[in-house]
C-alpha cells in the first residue's frame, strides 16, 4: 500500500516496469504509488498518465496516490475531487509533512465528505532540520544530527487531533516510534478514524545500523531503538497498526554511495518483504501466517477502498491487470 515507483522524473532510480516487476517477483501483485515524482502527482490528468504507463507497461496492477498539496509545496490543496474521479486511491504528500495544520484540517474535512484516506508522513520539519538519523547514542557516537522521536510524534498526534475534529480518515505512514503506536492505540479508543502501517525496516532493524551499513540504512523517519520496534511488534500484534508497508524507495546506487550528509533517504523493500514477515512476525509468534497475509493484503485494500485482497466471491482477481 505504500511503494515509491519513480516514474516520472526519476527513472535512474526505477520505472513502473522495474518497480512493479520488483513486486511481483517479491509477490504482490497490486501496488499503490506515492505521488513524490517529478512532476508531482497533483493534478487529474497526472493520474491518469500514471494508469495509463502501467497500463502499457506495468507487471502488476497500480494504484496511483495523488498528492494533498500542489507540487508537495504544504501551501495549496489540490483538486483531490478531481483526482479521485480519475481514479486516485488516496492522498499523500509523502516524503514531506503538511506543515500547515489548517491545510491538513481542510484536507481531511474532504475525507469526511468523500470518504478517501489522508496518508501523512509524519517528522516535525523544524525538529528534524538536517537530521541524517535517529536522534540517540549513535548519532551522538558518530558526530552526526539526528531527528528526535518527539518529531514524528508531534505530527501523529496533531493530525489524529484533526482527524477527529473533522472525522476524516487518516492513515499513519511507515510508523516509527513507540510515541506514535500509542498514540495511533489511543487515537482508535476514542474512535477517531485512523488507520496505521508500519514498514519491515523498522520492525527489525534499530539506528547502530548506520554504523554498519552507512547510507543504505539513511531513511525518513530514521531507523529508531529496540524499545521503538518492541512498541511497532507490539502495535502490529493489537491491531493498532492495520498494516505491513515496504515505502519501497529505490535510488541510484552511485546516490547512495555519496556520504551520509548527501545520500538521499529510502531502501527498498518489494522483493524481501514477504520473507521478512515470515521471519521476524510468523516464526516468532507475533501474528499468525493468516494475520500477516491479512496486513499485506485485504487490509490495505480495505483502508484505499480496492475490491481486491481477498479470494471471496465478487472480489477482483488480481491475476488480470483490469
Ligand atoms: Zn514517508
Ligand atoms: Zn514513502
């Protein structure tokens, strides 16, 4: 539910055709695009460009994001009206939060009335400024800024707040912190319309990967603690995150290979993803095999309102591209 294919504008990072031939080969056979290329997915007919490239070349079904702000910019929304005609599954200025707390309000009000997800990327930009990492004992060891948990959390609460001011539906991307799951956990006994995913990378791996694998660990939100991914474990086991997510986010390996103040943000994830489940979710006992397929597959497709992820009758077959 959550994969950055990079096509258009960034196609020495990946296409439609490698990304979705990177899902399939891990397994998945739909995936939903976040709107961060180049041009940002921000008007109709960009949506329709993007079905219109799977559909000539894409190796499993694709469901476009649009984005909540014109061009990601945090000031303007978009005709997300529009957008949804055209087929978009939900809106996402990933990559970036909404800074401006009216904006998201505006936002999520049009969730209320049309019945779309607000998926929020959250990191508090004046918190995380130049962050490269986790705030914590290896940014400190290793000289480098890091961004706190409290950037990550201040934005879920706010936007749970809003969520319930407005009762849109608001979905938490790729969270990270044990702030955030506990908020998301309070946010839905009180009722609000929140939803949460979470990604493999930050259910298994804390921040001293830095010290070990250098840029190929650099991503927004940072790789955290084990006290954060004992919380994430614990949120997928409760249901308070619906969700397994890749944010598979491909770069050039010669991106990458600059140093850790330069190398943009992003691992990938298609392709390893379904193993790492069994692994470090199934093998241990936190979900079932069926509760894990459940949070990579019906459940997603439930959250983007997709009449796929399931085998019942009526449902779509995902083994047609239609
Ligand atoms: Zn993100
Ligand atoms: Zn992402």
């Amino acid at each position: 539910m959550h994969v950055h294919l990079r096509e258009p504008g960034f196609e020495h990072k990946e296409t439609i055709a490698t990304g979705t031939a990177a899902a399939a080969a891990g397994g998945f056979t739909s995936v939903a695009c976040m709107a961060n290329t180049s041009p940002v997915i921000d008007t109709p007919e960009k949506i329709e460009q993007i079905y219109d490239i799977a559909r000539e070349t894409a190796e499993t079904n694709v469901f476009p994001f649009g984005s909540i702000t014109k061009n990601l910019a945090g000031d303007e929304l978009t005709d997300m009206q529009g957008m949804r005609s055209a087929g978009a599954v939900g809106f996402s200025d990933d990559g970036v939060t909404v800074m401006n707390a009216a904006l998201m309000r505006d936002a999520l009000a049009l969730s209320a009335e049309l019945g779309f997800p607000i998926m929020v990327h959250c990191e508090e930009h004046n918190l995380n400024a130049g962050a490269v990492m986790n705030l914590g004992e290896t940014s400190r060891k290793l000289g480098l800024i890091g961004s706190p948990n409290a950037a990550e959390d201040i934005i879920v609460a706010r936007d749970i707040m809003l969520a319930e001011m407005t009762g849109g539906h608001l979905h938490v991307l790729h969270v990270s912190t044990a702030g955030a799951v506990e908020l998301v956990r309070q946010g839905k006994h009180r009722g609000v319309h929140v939803t949460a995913e979470a990604c493999p990378h930050h259910w298994i791996l804390t921040d001293a990967e830095i010290e070990k694998q250098g840029t190929n660990a650099k991503m927004h939100p940072p790789l955290r603690t084990q006290t954060d991914i004992d919380a994430v474990i614990e949120g997928l086991r409760d249901g308070t995150i619906d969700a397994i997510a890749t944010d598979h986010a491909p770069h050039a390996p010669q991106e990458k290979a600059q140093g850790m103040l330069e190398a943009p943000n992003g691992i990938i994830g298609l392709e390893t993803c379904v193993p790492l489940v069994f692994t470090f979710l199934v093998e241990p006992g936190h979900l079932t095999a069926a509760e894990a397929i459940a949070k990579m597959t019906s459940i997603p497709a439930n959250i983007l309102g997709i009449n796929r992820g399931t085998l019942s009758i009526g449902a779509a077959g995902d083994c047609d591209s239609n």
